[in-house]
C-alpha cells in the first residue's frame, strides 16, 4: 500500500465542521423536506439517506488500484449520524461496488477511484469539494470549506431521472445552489455562491421570478408538466426563433447563451404549440393575451369620452394613444357596429386588442394551480 500525498491543510476545519451536529446528514435531509413543505412540492423523493454520505480522504494506491479511505466512523463515530454505507444496490446503475471493506491493512472502508490513475485521484481531491454518486454523495475532507456540500449535493440526488435536475447544467447547477442556501439557512448557516455556479444561479433566478418558486421546484424535483408549461413563453424565441407576443420583461429572460440551451421537456411542449390540439400552456397564454387568431381579443378597458386608455402594462415605450370619438365637436361615436351597444368579442375596432402584461409582469393569474 503507497500514501498519496495531498494538501491537509483544511482537515482540521472540515473534520470540526463535518462533526458538527447541526450537519448531521439526516438534519440536512430533514431541512430539504422543510423547504419542499414551504414550497408547497408535494411527493418528491430523495434518494440518497443519510448513512450514504460518504467523507472521503488520505487516499491511497494498492495492486495498481487508487483509492479514499471513507472516514465516518473516524470523525463522527458510530453514533453521530455518519453510520457505515449502504452497500445494496439501489439500481443497475448503482455503484455500490466501488466501496471496498478490508481492502488493504488498516482500511476498514474504502472508496475506489474505479478507471481513474494517480494524477486524476489527486486532482478529484485538489479541486472537488463534493460529488453525487448515484444514490450516495462523497465528501472531499481535503478541499477549502468542503462540509458547505452538504447543502449542495444531496439536492442533485433529490432530482428525478431526466427533466431540469440533469440537463441543461447551467439550470441544474444553478437551482442546485439556490436551493443549497435555502437549506443553509434552515440550518443556521450562510451560504456563499460563487463561481461559474453563481452565475448559474443568477440566470436561473431570472426564470424562478417568472414563474413562481413553487412551480420551479415542482418542475426540477417532480418533472411537473404544468409547471414546465409556464417557462414554455421565455424559451419560445429559442426554439422557433419567432417572437412571442406580448413580448417578455428582459428581466425575466437568461442570458441568450443560456436561453438558447432548453431543456428537452420544454422544447417539446413549445413544438407541440405548432399542432392541434394545442398543449396547455400555450391555450393558457392565447386566452390571457390573444396569441392567436382562433381566440377572442380580450378587450381593452372602455374610455369614458375625451380620455384615454392606459397603454398596455409590460410593453416598455408605448404611447397612450385616445380611442377615436368622432368628429370635432360632435357627439361620441358609439362603439361596437352599427346601430351602437357594447362591442363584440372578436370584433374589429380601436376599443379591442391583446392584452398586455400585467405591471407585475408575470400576471398573477399566469401561474395560478390547475
């Protein structure tokens, strides 16, 4: 058996922080399923348990093979949390296997670095704080502040098996750390953001301020339908390269880098919107704002003679504009056809036109449950 040599210049911390028992894995779990409350996301499941997080370091070669000692017991002991991992496989893709009991002497627990050399071990352990595995997460006890994944990545293995919880990364990463620092605080403690995932994170809030935190939530840990439906309008642009009308806030569009990554989930239901029947966020989007020729205009509010209506709220630059009155001098002109009495849904006139979002921008009833 042959040491690895590696920076331990941030054990002590870790080793104090992850024996902390406010970070005990089944507190941490505990906190993910407070916020899902909160967030009103009902039946999301969290794979990994709290005995498969995995502290890993000191690592070592043996017969050609590189492995991490898994350290639980040594920090924790027995009793506080970090109890020995599972080692039955959860699914085929399991990798149960790559923890080995009594590989070499003196190693109780071992984690193999399975297809990876010398140079990649010690690269895992210079510059990974954390990684999800399948149902487990490891613990890198030698990287900066490395006990702060405990927030992180047990909420990638909350995320169901494709949807926005694995692709695109810019999303996944992005909401894996906006949720990370909600269950810090749960927990009594901050959580910093910084990096290509803070940047992640910053345009994935973008979409969030748009649709609502619940329906994100339920989208990245439920793959919901419904919720995916109402991201569809900040992606339109992206996949059929028209604009949708009214057009959107910029404060609600990521960066078109980004936009123009889109999920497969929500690429699907934009393209389903060239068909019949039409999928229901787009049906929701017609009604609210006259998208299509098939559907009613929603009538602009009616003016009383010699004033003006507002300009449509969420159009930036629009001039009120007075709804024509008739002549000079002479008296209102009726609306609606001839012979006067209010106008028609559908019907052709100054009076009637799309409507326009809301000031709030997305309108309160946008995202409203089914």
């Amino acid at each position: 058996m042959r040491e690895l040599t590696v920076n331990n210049t941030n054990d002590a911390e870790n080793t104090k922080m992850f024996a902390d028992a406010r970070l005990q894995p089944q507190r941490i779990l505990d906190a993910q399923k407070t916020v899902w409350l909160e967030l009103g996301v009902v039946g999301a499941e969290q794979k990994t348990q709290g005995k498969n997080f995995l502290i890993l370091g000191r690592p070592f070669e043996h017969d050609g093979k590189f492995y991490s000692r898994i350290l639980n017991e040594e920090i924790r002991g027995t009793t506080a949390g970090y109890e020995g991992p599972t080692l039955e496989k959860f699914d085929s893709s399991d990798l149960s296997w790559q923890i080995k009991q009594n590989v070499a002497p003196g190693v109780p627990l071992a984690w193999l670095h399975e297809g990876d050399g010398e140079a990649q071990v010690l690269a895992w352990h210079q510059g990974m704080g954390g990684e999800a595995k399948g149902g487990r997460v490891l613990f890198n006890l030698h990287y900066k502040d490395s006990w702060t994944a405990l927030f992180h990545e047990p909420v990638h293995e909350a995320a169901p098996k494709g949807g926005i919880g694995t692709a695109p990364r810019w999303i996944y990463e992005g909401y894996c750390e906006i949720f990370a620092a909600k269950i810090a605080a749960k927990l009594g403690f901050g959580y910093n953001m910084d990096g290509v995932y803070a940047e992640y994170a910053r345009e994935t809030q973008k979409i969030i301020d748009f649709v609502g935190e619940t329906y994100f939530a339920r989208a990245y840990f439920r793959n919901d339908a419904w919720s995916y439906g109402l991201m569809a309008p900040i992606f339109y642009e992206a996949v059929t390269r028209k604009a949708i009308a009214p057009p959107i806030d910029q404060r609600y569009l990521p960066s078109l880098i980004f936009r123009n990554e889109v999920p497969s989930e929500i690429r699907d239901l934009i393209q389903a919107a060239s068909r019949n029947p039409k999928p229901e966020w787009y049906k929701r989007w017609v009604t609210l704002y006259g998208r299509s020729d098939t559907m009613p205009a929603i009538p602009l509010a009616m003016a009383m003679p010699g004033t003006q209506p507002p300009s449509p709220q969420g159009r930036p630059g629009g001039i009120p504009q007075p709804i024509p009155q008739g002549g000079p001098g002479g008296p209102p002109k009726p609306l609606g056809g001839p012979g006067g009495g209010p106008p028609k849904l559908g019907g052709v006139g100054p009076a009637l036109g799309p409507a326009g979002l809301t000031g709030k921008n997305p309108p309160t009833d946008w995202s409203a449950d089914r």
